[in-house]
C-alpha cells in the first residue's frame, strides 16, 4: 500500500495538484507517482478509457423489443 502523503492528486474542478489527501473523494483524481504525472491526470484517464472501451466485450444481446 502507497503513503498518501507522499503521493500526488489531481483536482479536476480546479485543475489543481496537491501532494497529500488534501480534499475529499469527490474532487480528486489519483494518487499519482508524480506531480507531472498527477498534471496529466485527464488525459491519462481518457488513454485508460479509450483502452478499456477497445478491449471491452459490448455484446448485451437483442436490443429491447422498443429499439427494434
């Protein structure tokens, strides 16, 4: 387990990084190795997304009998 305190957060309402749990849960990103690595908070998280979109099996079966 990583030391808080030590490691980097990003805050998207403000752009903000911090080092250390500073704020509460539902404004940050993290945690993060480093302060440049918590400044690219939004785009590491869209790569992580695009990614997982891609290898994602997104076959639900027939679409509602409305869709049809």
């Amino acid at each position: 387990m990583c030391n808080d305190d030590t490691q980097w957060f990003y805050d998207p309402s403000t752009g903000e990084v911090s080092q250390g749990k500073e704020k509460g849960w539902d404004n940050r990103m993290g945690p993060y190795s480093s302060e440049a690595e918590a400044r690219q908070a939004l785009s590491i998280a869209a790569e992580r997304n695009k990614a997982a979109d891609a290898d994602s099996d997104d076959n639900w079966g027939q679409p509602p009998s409305w869709e049809n």
